[in-house]
C-alpha cells in the first residue's frame, strides 16, 4: 500500500510536498486543478515498470496506446523550465517484512526519483530506494555514464544489474538491489486503472478463453473479467447483482451465448424483478458506466492498489452516494487501497457520514482539495475528525449553493414588487 506521495515540477505542480496516501485517498477540486496529473506521475511509473526487459527507456511518457501519454519532457516539464528537474518521491508498506542482515527488519520501502533535461531530451537521472534511513542510490550521467552509492556497505566487487536504462553497473550487494527492484515492481504491478471515460455499451461481446488482469482502461475488458472470475471461482456473480440491486439500477444480468457463434455473448439485464430481460444497449447509461468499476473492485486480488477515476460518472445523486458504501466495503473487506479523483459532494458527504458512524476510521481516510493559483496547483488536505466532521470546508468547495439561493430569493422578491 502507497503511504506517501510528493511530485515536483510536474505539469502545474510545483512541489506538493508530501502527500499521506491512506487505504481510501480521495482528490476533490475544480477542474483543471491538477487532480488528474497526480494520479499520471503513477501512471507513467507503472507503464514504465510494464515495458519489456529489453527496452532501453529512462522513463515512459506514454503514446495513444498508454494508460497515460504524456508527451515529452517538455510538455510535462512545470513551466517548462529545463533548469528544474522532474521529482517523483514515494513510500509504501510491504505486504510481508524483509529482514535484511546490513539492514535489519523493514516493513516500509521508500523510492526517488529526479531526471534532469537538457533542450526537450533526457540529460542526466537519479533514482534511490530508501530502507530503515539508509540508501541506495543509482545515478546516470549523460547518455553512457552511471555511478552507485551505497555509504553504508562495503565497495566489493560486485554484480551486473539493469534498472530500466541503466546499464552496466557494479554493485556491492546483488541480493539488496533485487529486492528493492522486485518490490518496487510489484507495487506498480499490483496498481489497476479504470479512466473517467468508460466505453459504451455494445451488442455483442466477445469472449475467447483469455484471461486478463482488470477491466481495462475504459472497462473494455470487463466481460472478459466476468468470465475469468467465473473460472478463477471469485465471488464476482454473487456480489456485482447485489450491488446493482442496492444501487437500484437493475436486478439482475446474465451473459447469453449468441446462436451460431462460438464466442460472442449479448449482455442481457433484467431491471426490476419478474421484468422482460433487455440487452445492456436498451438500458439507462449509467448502468454500463458503474459496471466496470465494479468488476473491478471485486476482480483484483486482494491488496491491490486501485485508481479510480470519476467513478461516479453519469451517476444519479443517490447511488453517487451508494458507490461511496462499496469503496467503504472493498477496502475494509478485500484490503484494497483506492485512489481516486471526483468531483461528487454526494459521494464525499456518504464518506463524512460512515466515518461517524464509524463504519471507516479517519485515519484511514484522506481527503484533498486541489486548486490552481496563477498557473500552480496547490493542495490541502481536509481535516476530518473522529465525527466525521470537515473543520477546513473551502469555500465554494462544490459550488455556491448557499449563493444561488440567496440570488433566487432577491430575484422572486424583485419580481414580486414590481407585479405589484
């Protein structure tokens, strides 16, 4: 699980400084306040992890194939500024304690990274992993030159090892650095994306035989992961209709074999109880948008890490609401860490609500209020008591509600005058 968060010079962040990421982390904020791009810097890590062993990359900035195509340094770069390196520092916890004999017991693993440029291309690059206070610490220099850093261990000869487009060092330890490598890995690799835009409904879905390992980026693959979580016997049939039914969106679903074809299955749901079964197509939009999110949330293996974005897109008021309740159940149920980005009050104010009542802990939770000022996003975090309560509200946090009453009231007044 992610524990802390910092980006530097990122898009329109400047510095957040470090972000405490909890098992349910939710960024709030007007749009183009920076929200997105925090959850981009995991992005561009995670595909850049997912690369084959043979790429020879510093760092992928994605293309029309990516979870995330960022372009170049500089459209990435803040400001645009080559004299300001690209920073991306992060913590999180081990899903099972190392004991390393220079080290110790570590339960915590920290990772850094900064890359410098130079005219638009890559002009030196630094990573560092961080244990127990001690460190790490791999840098490039150019295009050919690198160096390792490792005060607290003895300069023996070593071992080759590769780190994405470092090639060709010796190391004194071979087991520390794979360690640090492989759960670096692991942490991107446990990480599943569903973006604000989910695909439409379609007539047919094919099927052939293969697994995969979430819903895709716009929940193209979620029929997939209905058939798989049959084979794999996850409880995906059991508690998706459960939901549906709590959201009041339908009651029931089914994959129906298309005749005279092998693979391809029509989506066929039931919207209340002894009704006449329509295909997905016939149904309101929302149903086809909050599916994906969840299969999702009951598809991965537990621990998984989850970034969300917009889930409650095209939701009505209600089951934005409902949706807060299923993230509440999968992180305490499944153990999963949501991360995500919104801009429903409705699905903030559920949150408030189980926190008091103690169906969620504060501690578990942080909100965050993104804004931009003069072209730099800012960031602050919501202060939630143990009640639930928000002792930091912004002002106009989702609209003027308050206003646009007021403004109402003086309007029908001023028309009543002037009937008169």
């Amino acid at each position: 699980m992610i524990t802390e968060l910092r980006v530097q010079n990122f898009k329109s962040w400047k510095d957040t400084d470090k972000l405490q990421i909890a098992p349910l982390t939710g960024f709030f904020g007007a749009n183009s306040s920076g929200k997105t791009s925090l959850l981009q810097t995991l992005l561009m890590l995670k595909q850049t992890v997912e690369r084959p062993l043979d790429w020879k990359g510093v760092i992928d900035f994605g293309d029309d194939n990516s979870l995330v195509n960022l372009g170049s340094f500089d459209d990435l770069i803040h400001g645009h500024k080559h004299d300001s390196p690209l920073g991306i520092s992060l913590s999180w916890n081990l899903s099972e304690e190392l004991n390393i004999e220079e080290i110790g017991e570590i339960g915590t693993l920290s990772f850094d990274l900064v890359i410098h440029s130079q005219e638009n291309s890559i002009s030196g690059m630094s990573f560092s992993y961080f244990a127990s206070e001690k460190s790490f610490k791999v840098t490039r220099h150019g295009q050919d030159r690198c160096s390792v850093s490792t005060p607290w261990l003895s300069n023996q000869p070593g071992y080759m090892f590769r780190y994405y487009a470092v090639h060709g060092l010796y190391a004194s330890d071979q087991q520390l650095f794979s360690l640090f490598q492989t759960r670096f890995e692991n942490l991107f690799r446990s990480i599943r994306y569903l973006g604000p835009l989910r695909e439409y409904p379609r007539q047919r879905y094919a099927w052939q035989g293969k697994h995969t390992q979430g819903v895709g980026q716009y929940g193209e693959d979620m029929v997939t992961a209905l058939f798989s979580g049959r084979i794999q016997l996850r409880s995906l049939d059991k508690q998706i209709p459960q939901w549906l039914q709590r959201l009041d969106l339908i009651d029931s679903y089914r994959l129906n074999p298309i005749s005279g074809s092998e693979k391809d299955y029509e989506f066929l749901v039931r919207k209340y109880k002894g009704g006449p079964e329509v295909r997905l197509t016939d149904v309101g939009f929302g149903v086809s948008q909050v599916l994906p999110v969840l299969v999702l949330c009951y598809y991965v293996p537990e621990g998984s890490i989850l970034i969300l974005e917009q889930p409650e897109a095209h939701l009505h008021p209600r089951v934005q609401s409902e949706l807060a309740d299923l993230l509440v159940e999968v992180v305490k149920e499944r153990q999963l860490q949501i991360i995500l980005e919104s801009h429903s009050e409705h699905l903030l104010i559920r949150l408030m609500r189980r926190i008091a009542e103690e169906q969620i802990s504060a501690a578990d939770t942080a909100f965050y209020f993104c804004e931009m000022n003069e072209g730099v996003s800012e960031i602050e975090r919501l202060n939630v008591d143990d009640y639930g309560n928000i002792t930091n509200w912004p002002q106009n946090f989702f609209g003027d509600e308050m206003g646009d009453l007021a403004a109402k009231t003086k309007a029908e007044m001023k028309r009543k005058k002037a009937n008169k």
